[in-house]
C-alpha cells in the first residue's frame, strides 16, 4: 500500500485515533487490576457479560426452560442471563443444591 494515496491528515486522524484506543485499553486494563474480585464485588449498576459456550441441546434446554417459564408467569420472556443469576444465587444460598453440583462435576471430571 502507498501511503501517498492517502493525504496527510487522514494519516494522522488514524494514527491518532489508534493512540486513543491504545491509551483506553491501558486506562482499562489498570481499572481491572485495582477492581475487587469476589462474587458481591460486581457493581450492581454494571452487568458484567460472561460467554458461556453451551453444547447445542443444553442451548436448547435453556431456550425451552425460558419460553416454558415466560408462559406459566404470564410475561413476555425471559433472559437467558436471568436465569443464570436466579441459579447462582440459589448455588450460594443452599449447601444442598451447591453439593449436589459439586458432586455431579466432580463425577463429570472423573471420566473426562
């Protein structure tokens, strides 16, 4: 590529654009060092993404649940994220339902 298609200032908007982005991704990144970690560490007025990769039938299971759900509670629908929270905070709030799950993984990890 030569530069000389390109005028000089359009260089420079890249250039300097590109400086920006870099210099948040630092801001960014020293943000996250001094966050504190932990699961009440979330500030409750920032949801927090988190991809989770799910193999296609429990996709499905979670698309029915929330469509089945939605239905007996007489709404619109739910978010997929909401049921994620509603089990987490069940997980840390009943030992039983946390053993179980460890029970179950640790057997998953067994003969993985």
């Amino acid at each position: 590529m030569d530069l000389g298609e390109y005028p000089l200032d359009h260089c420079w908007d890249v250039a300097v654009t590109s400086a920006r982005i870099d210099a948040a991704r630092i801001d960014a990144a020293r943000i996250d060092e001094n966050r504190p970690t932990g699961i009440n560490s979330a500030s409750p007025e920032r949801a927090v993404q988190l991809p989770i990769e799910l193999a296609p039938a429990m996709q499905r299971l979670l698309m029915n649940w929330c469509r089945d759900t939605a239905h007996r509670l007489q709404v619109r629908g739910i978010a997929r994220g909401d049921v994620i929270e509603a089990l987490l905070e069940h997980l840390v709030s009943d030992e039983r339902a946390a053993s179980a799950v460890r029970e179950r993984l640790a057997r998953q990890l067994a003969t993985s």
